[in-house]
C-alpha cells in the first residue's frame, strides 16, 4: 500500500460512534466520522484504506464504461423494440434500410440523437394521445428533455416533459412512463389513489417499473 497517496473525499461528521468509509456508484469518497473524531484519526484511517478505496473506485470506473454507449460500426441497437444494426457511412442523415440503420460518419452521435428524438415525439406524442383519451384526462403539451436523472414530468398545467431517451426502452416500459405522468393530473403526489389509477390502466405496472429502475443507467447515454 502507498501510504504516502492522498485520497480525496468529502468528509461528514454526525452523532455515529465509528469511522466509515462509503464509495458511491460514481466513484466519490464519502468519509462519515463522529462529531468529536480527531481529523489526524481520520486521516490515518482513510489511509490504512487506500487500497480498497482504489479497487472500489476502479470497479463502479469499468461498470459505468460498460454502460455508455458508444457508436461503433456493427453494432446492435435496440430502439422501441425494433433491433437495428448501424452502420457508419457516407450519408448526409441518418436512414432506414430495412434493420440496418445508415448513420453519417462524421459527427454520427449528434445525427443519431436528432433521428432519435424525432422518433421519441412522435411516438410520445401518439402514445399519450391514447392513454389519455382512456384514462379521461386532459393534457397540455408533449415535450422533449434531455434529463439524465428523471424519466418524465407533468406540471400543474399538465405540460407533460419525457427524456428521449426512452426510445431506448421497450414499448411496454415507456407506455408506463406516459401513464405514470398522466396520472399526476390531478393528483400531483404518489399517493395511494395516485398508484390505483396507474395500477387501473397497467395491472402490471411494478413490474414495468422495476424494469424501468434497473436499466436506469440509459438516461447517461448521449450524453
């Protein structure tokens, strides 16, 4: 162990007996220590730990790698169900050729974003048309966002907002989406009646939800 490495964390004093050390998903070091704990005590525990802080924070770097998406000739993409193999070549926009989606090769990522966000507004758009005239609600507007962190949003107006990213997710999982916002006209909480009205249109709705909460990581893709 290299003791003489420094680590760089964010320290955070409470009423706890002990030192703890937590590594989040992003790889930031969080130091939780007693209100009264010597910050030279600190120090030394945190270096006793150095090594395991590293393989921590080397494990969650290779995880998140795994999960970004990066255009590469060849390779499969899944888009609201439809399986495509993209391939980079010499075209002005992005095209469909049966499964096979022709992507520019210069700038590729922001000519796939624009053809992605054409297909999620349009398929947002039709899907919350539908859902609402069965639920008997009235809305706003659809609109695209680019969050990282949040699927949709309704306001009280009922401006409804969706990531566009949910083209990446299966038909069945953004149909969820679009009800779980919709059901916030006029219930603008989760309460109990707010879950019977989503679970009255999607009987199946957990499932799709927890679908939904582990693939969470494609709202960073793009980015």
């Amino acid at each position: 162990m290299e003791t003489g490495m420094t680590v760089a964390y964010e320290l955070i004093r409470s009423k706890r007996r002990t030192i703890a050390i937590v590594i989040d998903s992003e790889g930031k070091c969080r130091v939780r220590a007693p209100l009264q704990a010597r910050l030279s005590d600190i120090e030394h525990f945190v270096q006793a730990k150095t090594r395991w802080i590293e393989q921590k924070q080397q494990h969650y770097a290779a995880v998140q790698k795994k999960r970004q998406l990066i255009l590469t000739d060849g390779m499969q993409l899944s888009v609201l169900d439809n399986s495509y193999t993209l391939r980079l070549t010499e075209v002005g926009q992005v095209q469909v050729n049966g499964t096979v989606l022709l992507c520019p090769q210069f700038k590729p990522q922001q000519a796939l974003e624009k053809w992605l966000r054409q297909q999620a507004l349009a398929v947002l758009q039709e899907r919350t048309a539908h859902y609402a005239e069965l639920m008997g609600v009235v809305y706003q507007s659809v609109k695209l966002s680019s969050a990282a962190k949040r699927w949709g949003s309704c306001s009280i107006k009922g401006n409804l907002n969706f990531s566009w990213r949910l083209v990446f997710y299966p038909l069945a999982v953004l149909d969820y989406v679009v009800v779980h916002e919709l059901s916030h006209i006029g219930n603008m909480n989760h309460s109990r009646r707010f879950w019977q009205r989503v679970a009255s249109v999607l009987p199946d709705y957990q499932m799709r939800q927890r679908w939904l909460k582990q693939q969470a990581y494609i709202l960073q893709w793009l980015r």
